[in-house]
C-alpha cells in the first residue's frame, strides 16, 4: 500500500458511507430486519454474560438468574416489529431477575438496546413516558432488596437518559434527513415539469410559425396556379403569356420567401434555442404580403401607421403573423377578387398597437373541414404579446379581425433608423 494514502483514503470513505447511509435509513425500512436483530440479540447476551461474571462477584446468577438473563435477551429479535411489546415483555422478567438480587449491571445491554428502540422509533412524548415508567420500575424493585444498589442504579440512570435522547436525536436526523431527500426530489420533479412546458411551449410556437409561414404561402401559391390554369385553359387561342409569366413570378417569389422562413424556423430547431441568425418579420414587412396576396387576386388597402419609439421585436412579429394569418384566410375562403383593407395604428388613449383586417367575403365557415389552427393561432400570437384579439362577421357583410397589442413606451427612435410603413398599397 502506498504510502500517501492514496488507497486507503478512498477505502475510509466508502466505510463513512455506509455509516452514514446506515444511520440515515430508517430502521423499520432496513433489509433483512430479523436476521439482524437476531444477530444483536446475541451479541447483546454475550455482553450480558461477561458483565454478570466480572461486575459483582457476590452476585453471580444461580440456575434460574441464568435462565432469566437468556430470556430478557430474546424479545430483542423481534425488537423493530413492535418496539413497545419488545419492552414491555422484558420488563416482568427483568423485574424478577432483579428481585432474586442477581447481579444488577448484567441486563443493561439489552435494556439499553430495547430503550433505544423505542426512542427511535416513536414520539418523544411516548418515550419520555416510557422511560419513566422503566426506570421507576427498576429503582422501585432494586431499592426494596438493596437501598445501597437502589442509589447505585439511580446513579447511573443518566446512561439511560442518555440512551433514550439518543435515540430521539436519531429519530429527528432521520426526519431531517428524509425531509432533504424529498424536498431534492420535489424540486427534481419541479425542474422536470418546467422542462417539459418549456418544452411543449416552444413546439407549440414552432408549429404555430411552421403554419403561419406553410399556410400563407401554399395558399397564394394555390390561387396563382390556378389563375395560370385558367387563363391556359378557357382560351388557348387567346393566349397571355404575360400574364401566364407574371403568375409563375409571383409562384417563385413566394416559394423564395416560403424557403427563406422555413431556413430560418429550422436553424432555430437545430440550435435548440430560440434565437435565429435573421430578424423576426415585422410592421416593415408588411408589403410583401400585401403583394403577395394581390398576386392571388385580392385588393388590399394597407395603412399603417407606427408608434413613436422603437416597437418590441415581438410585438412587431405578433402584428405580422396576424396580418399573414388573415390575407390567407381572406383569399382561401373568399377567393379571388376579395376587398381586404389592412389598418396597423396606435390605440388611441393607451400604449398599445391596434391591428385591423376586414374583406368583405363571409370568412370560415363554420363545421368546415379541418380544425381552424389559424384562428387560435392568431389569438395565441395576441396572448403572447398581453394582447386581445376579437374575430367573426361584420354587421354590415364581411369578416374582421381585430387585434389589440400592448406595448412599453419607449423614447422616440433616432433619425437614421427605419422609416415608418405609412399610406396605401393597391
């Protein structure tokens, strides 16, 4: 073995482990219960033994003392099954052993042992009283044979004291102990959950960005192929190739800024985080899809108007997924030919950001094929940012969607930043 220590320093703490994780578990939890406390009962009458012989020499126990001694020793094995029966099925042989003035010392390991038991096991009030009842027991009986050995065993009460705060002490770092353990777990299961909502949260917006981009742009492209097939088809004669050119433009333009977004949603998954290496869309984006949606045959009046100061980065996307969400909507149930008039302006009287988009088609129909994503889309889009959003029919024909969100004041943005988005797009 090395003199440093090198390996017997490894060796002192695995044995302080198994100490400690000896002392730690509770003993009614403990492995192999029986044949461990079998193996203490004996131990426990082989002290037993020894002291009977070389405490007090003129009071060796005769025949029945022996017999007395061996039987005190035996409900030991049965000791963690029922702490209290244990004790009190020693206490009359105890008391008896004692009355035929045997050697007075030779029970305490056993007693020790039992008392111990009890405190560790039970309440303190339950052991106070037990230990009160045990001593008064032993010094009563004692003291009537002998007042000499009753003074003796009084004065030497204080180790039975000590035994039983013992193990009440042990009782209380046990509790601790468990307490600790699952307060760690608690808060593993804790960080287990926030893991998995955050988890969930964040699949959540990935679906809702991989919808608001797929949806939008399949859909232009939807309409601008068939405007392509029908302008092939009802005259060939008559033939525009211009027009035919100019649709399949558009369909490349939109799949371009389709794949652009798409890029940018899977470098976020690749990363694992939620930054990606481009801007997030926002107010200044806005004509793209009005082009984009007047690609389709739609008529789209656009005003928008910015608050003074730099407006949040989410605040911005959340505006401009909503407008997406509602062109696409518009085209997809109206068709070609819609009116849609676009209206991003301050709310009057409050730091908030009103979002506006009306047609004049009748909007989704209700019981229509397939779930509506955009619509609860849209509304988490506005829930994300403190927001509200209103949708449904207009009383006088069409449909609106109506978003209102919440900004921070901030100071007025400096003069070489991005001018606002303001006035008409036909």
């Amino acid at each position: 073995m090395p003199e440093d220590g090198s390996v017997s320093a490894p060796r002192s703490t695995r044995r302080s482990e198994r100490v400690l994780a000896v002392v730690n578990r509770d003993p009614m939890d403990a492995p192999h219960k029986l044949r461990t406390d079998a193996l203490i009962a004996g131990g426990a009458g082989a002290l037993s033994v020894v002291l009977a012989l070389v405490t007090d020499d003129g009071r060796v126990p005769d025949a029945l003392g022996w017999v007395l001694l061996v039987v005190s020793v035996l409900p030991l094995v049965w000791r963690r099954s029922n702490p209290v029966l244990v004790l009190l099925a020693m206490i009359p042989v105890l008391m008896t052993y004692h009355g035929l003035d045997n050697a007075h010392s030779a029970p305490m390991p056993q007693t020790f042992i039992a008392l111990y038991t009890v405190a560790v096991t039970g309440r303190p009030l339950r052991t106070i009283l037990t230990g009160a009842v045990v001593l008064g027991a032993m010094v009563s009986v004692v003291s009537s044979i002998d007042a000499h050995q009753g003074l003796e065993l009084l004065r030497i009460s204080g180790w039975v004291i000590a035994v039983l705060f013992c193990g009440v002490d042990v009782r209380f770092y046990r509790q601790y102990v468990a307490s600790m353990v699952e307060r760690a777990e608690r808060a593993e299961r804790t960080r287990e959950e926030e893991a998995a909502r955050r988890v969930a949260e964040e699949r959540l917006r990935i679906a809702r960005d991989l919808h608001d981009l797929l949806a939008h742009s399949i859909t232009v492209i939807g309409v601008q192929t068939s405007v392509a097939s029908h302008i092939l088809t009802v005259d060939p004669d008559r033939l525009d190739r211009e027009a035919v050119a100019r649709s399949l433009d558009d369909i490349a333009e939109t799949c371009r800024e389709a794949r652009a977004e798409l890029r940018t949603t899977l470098q976020v998954l690749r990363a694992g985080s939620g930054e990606s290496d481009g801007p997030l869309p926002d107010l200044a984006a806005l004509p793209g899809l009005v082009r984009a949606a007047e690609a389709a045959g739609a008529q789209v009046d656009l005003s928008v108007r910015t608050p003074p100061g730099r407006l949040a980065p989410a605040t911005g996307a959340a505006a401009y997924r909503i407008v997406q969400e509602s062109l696409t909507n518009a085209v997809r149930h109206a068709g070609p030919g819609v009116r849609i008039t676009v209206a991003v302006a301050p709310e009057p009287g409050s730091p908030a950001l009103r979002v506006t988009v009306t047609d004049d088609g009748a909007g989704p129909q209700e019981g229509g094929a397939g779930p509506r994503f955009g619509i609860v889309g849209m509304r988490e889009r506005a829930r994300s940012t403190g927001g509200t959003l209103s949708v449904g029919p207009r009383p006088g024909g069409g449909f609106q969607v109506a978003a209102v969100l919440p900004f921070q004041e901030s100071a007025p943005a400096p003069a070489e930043g991005a001018p606002a988005v303001r006035g008409t797009a036909l």
